[in-house]
C-alpha cells in the first residue's frame, strides 16, 4: 500500500479532546505546531521560519494514552500517516494536513517524561497522575515500579 508515513516534531497547540465514535470507538484529536528553524548569517543566531500546524488523530488505546498524558505547550514527535484534505467553505478553497498517529510520545531532547506502563496483569505499575507526583511511583521513588 502507498501510504505516506511521516514523523513531526514539534508543539501540542491545543488541548487534547477525547471522543467516540458512534460506534464506540475512541479517538483523540489535537493541533501540533512545527516551526522550522534557521541559522541566520547575517543576524549570526537563530531565527523561527513558518509554522506549519497538523490535525493529530489518535485512535483507540493510543488516543486515551494521549488524552492522559499530553498538554498544551508541550514538545512531541508523532509518527503516523499522512492525508492531505481539500474542501471549500464559504467560497474559499482550504486544504489541512492531517496525521493518523501510529505512535507519540514527547521530546526527550526537550525534556524528562516519565513512562507508566499499561497492565492489567499488574495494577502497582498503573500510577494515577494525581496519586504521585511526575516520574514517582506511589512510595516517592521513580524507580520502585521497575524493580518487581
């Protein structure tokens, strides 16, 4: 199949909002900003080029992660397909860049995240983000989930 997979890296500029389906499936959506970024010769730094902004959908158990874990402002990398959509509203042409994710997580060259496994077979590892602190296991140490 010819499908066009892309990686983007850059900002989540919206909210998360979690859905589903009418037919029960669960899907999230959010807007990433990237900007690319250039060295100026003549200023000798750093100068922002255009943003470009993409429609994130994630669908089912990737959606609900991205709903729990993901904010407003922070850096991201998103693989997933690309599509292309062209429509007419109001009498002007739009076209909006769309990724299906496949997998997304944050920057870690921007960054610390901390990762909490889903497991069903063991709940100690599955830690809500208002029972501890971030990166903490219930008992205060990051690393007392991986050590069972």
């Amino acid at each position: 199949m010819n499908e066009t997979l892309v990686t983007v890296v850059g900002n989540v500029a919206t909210r998360p909002e979690f859905r589903k389906t009418p037919t029960g499936v669960p899907v999230a959506r959010f807007r990433l900003a990237t900007t690319a970024r250039r060295w100026d010769r003549e200023r000798g730094g750093w100068s922002d080029g255009h943003t470009s902004f993409y429609t994130v959908w994630a669908w089912r158990q990737l959606g609900e992660n991205v709903v729990a874990s993901v904010g407003v402002g922070e850096p991201v990398l998103v693989q997933g397909r690309l599509r292309v959509r062209e429509e007419e509203r109001d009498g002007q042409r739009w076209i909006s860049a769309d990724v299906d994710a496949i997998a997304c997580g944050h920057d870690l060259t921007r960054g610390t995240s901390a990762f909490r496994r889903l497991s069903a077979a063991r709940p100690e590892l599955m830690v809500p983000n208002s029972a501890a602190g971030a990166g903490e296991s219930p008992a205060g140490d990051p690393l007392a989930a991986l050590s069972g």
